[in-house]
C-alpha cells in the first residue's frame, strides 16, 4: 500500500515537471510609436532560461491574433519575434499569454504592451510649376507642344499693366493685342 501511494506520488512529481512551463515576461516593440503600413518588430521575452517546451499566442490588439506558437526543446526558444502591419492609426495593446499549441500546454503568465500606431505623413506637395505668364497675368488654356502660350489679365485684376517684353522660349516671339499676350511661333 505504501510502495503504491509512493509511486503515485513520484508519478504525479514527475508529471507536474514534465508540464512545467517558460514563465512570459515582457513585450518588446519596435518602433514606437509605429506608422500605418510600417512593419512592427514585436519580441517576446521569458523570465527564465527554462527550456521547458510551450505554447505562447501573440493577440496584435487590432482583432488579429498569431495562433499559438510552439517555444522551446526541440522548438525555437524565447525570445520569439513577430513582424507585424497595422491598416490603421490608434492605441493598441497587444498581449502575449500562453495558449495551448497542439500537445503542448501553455506558457506561464502573460505581457501586455501599449503602441501608438500614427497615420502615415501625408505626400509632399509638389512645387507649382512657375507661371510662364508676367505678375497679375493668367495663363489662357495651357501651354501647347510647340511652346506657345496666350496670357490674360489674372481673376480680379483690372489694372494688369502688360510688359514692353516676354522671355519667350525658343521658336516663339512675343505678342500682345488687346487684353491678351504671350509667346507664338
């Protein structure tokens, strides 16, 4: 009776070793804040040099989750590291906990991390294109393959004083007549 309770004992020590687990410790992100479509580096870390295998699910805090990942043994062992894209700006916290990963029982414990995702910078602007018409002077249409062009007195302007000359492109010469001037061929 005693070798049997003995034994059952020994089993049951044996048994809880064999299921102990990596306790989680913390989350490491990179960059933060992170930018919309920038991938994320997120590291997750053990408290112990523990080589016990176990599962670890990674939740992105945007209503993704990584399915349960299989740490240690004959599995890669902590740190583990994810890449990973947010389609939006905000706060998001992601968690590491551990989960059941085929036979393997979770990891201990679990680690929470709060990253700001920003909006991605807006295009720069592109410079306007200088104006090939004179100051209070409006281009009529655009500019034609040949370079030429026709201005008119700009929105507003009622006192537009047109110049003795134009800086014409090669090929054209300057005119004007009436309100209007420009380049012609």
């Amino acid at each position: 009776m005693l070798s049997r309770r003995l034994s059952t004992l020994f089993a049951l020590l044996f048994s809880a070793g064999a299921y102990a687990a990596q306790n989680i410790d913390r989350i490491d992100v990179s960059p933060n804040p992170a930018t919309v479509g920038q991938a994320v580096k997120i590291t997750v870390t053990s408290k112990t040099d523990d080589t016990a295998p176990c599962g670890v699910q990674l939740d992105f805090g945007d209503g993704s989750k990584d399915p349960p990942q299989k740490v240690g043994d004959k599995w890669p062992p902590f740190p583990r590291t994810w890449e990973h894209t947010y389609r939006k700006p905000g706060k998001y916290t992601l968690t590491a906990a551990g989960a059941r990963a085929g036979s393997l029982f979770g990891c201990v414990g679990s680690a929470h991390y709060d990253l700001d995702v920003q909006a991605a910078p807006a295009a720069a602007a592109k410079p306007a294109k200088p104006s090939v018409c004179p100051e209070n002077w409006a281009l009529k249409g655009t500019v034609k393959k040949d370079r030429s062009f026709t201005c008119v007195p700009a929105k507003g302007v009622t006192d537009a004083k047109a110049p003795e000359t134009l800086d014409c492109p090669a090929g054209t010469e300057y005119f004007r007549k009436g309100k209007t001037l420009g380049c012609a061929k």
